[in-house]
C-alpha cells in the first residue's frame, strides 16, 4: 500500500489516510464491524485487516475527487 500511497495525489493519499485511521476506531467498537463492512459491500471478509486493506486501495484506484 505504501507504493501506492506514495505515488499517489498528496491530498488523495492525506484523504485515505484519514478515512482508514477512523475505520480503525470505527472496528475497534466491536459492535459496528459487521454494519461497517456490509456499508462497502465487505460483510463476508472475517479479517479487520484485510477489509481496512481492501477498502485503501480501492480507494486510492479510484477516488474521483469526492468524500474519501
């Protein structure tokens, strides 16, 4: 991820790093796991860190300029 961060807009990275620092804290209330990953269509991923993963590069590929 670190590659494509890098190489990546500076304001898109900044976006991503933020939004993955809230589903951090987001995941860690236990109870807002499963609704959290079912919002971006991830419900059936067991792994945290998978889903945190999925979701920043997907974001970095294809962020269009919006809310991130």
């Amino acid at each position: 991820m670190d590659v494509i961060r890098l190489a990546a807009d500076p304001k898109r990275s900044s976006n991503v790093v933020n939004s993955i620092n809230i589903i951090d804290r987001l995941l860690k209330l236990g109870r807002l796991q499963g609704p959290l990953k079912k919002l971006f269509c991830l419900g059936g991923l067991e792994s945290d860190q998978d889903f945190v993963s999925v979701h920043g590069v997907s974001s970095l590929l294809c962020y269009d300029g919006g809310v991130v």
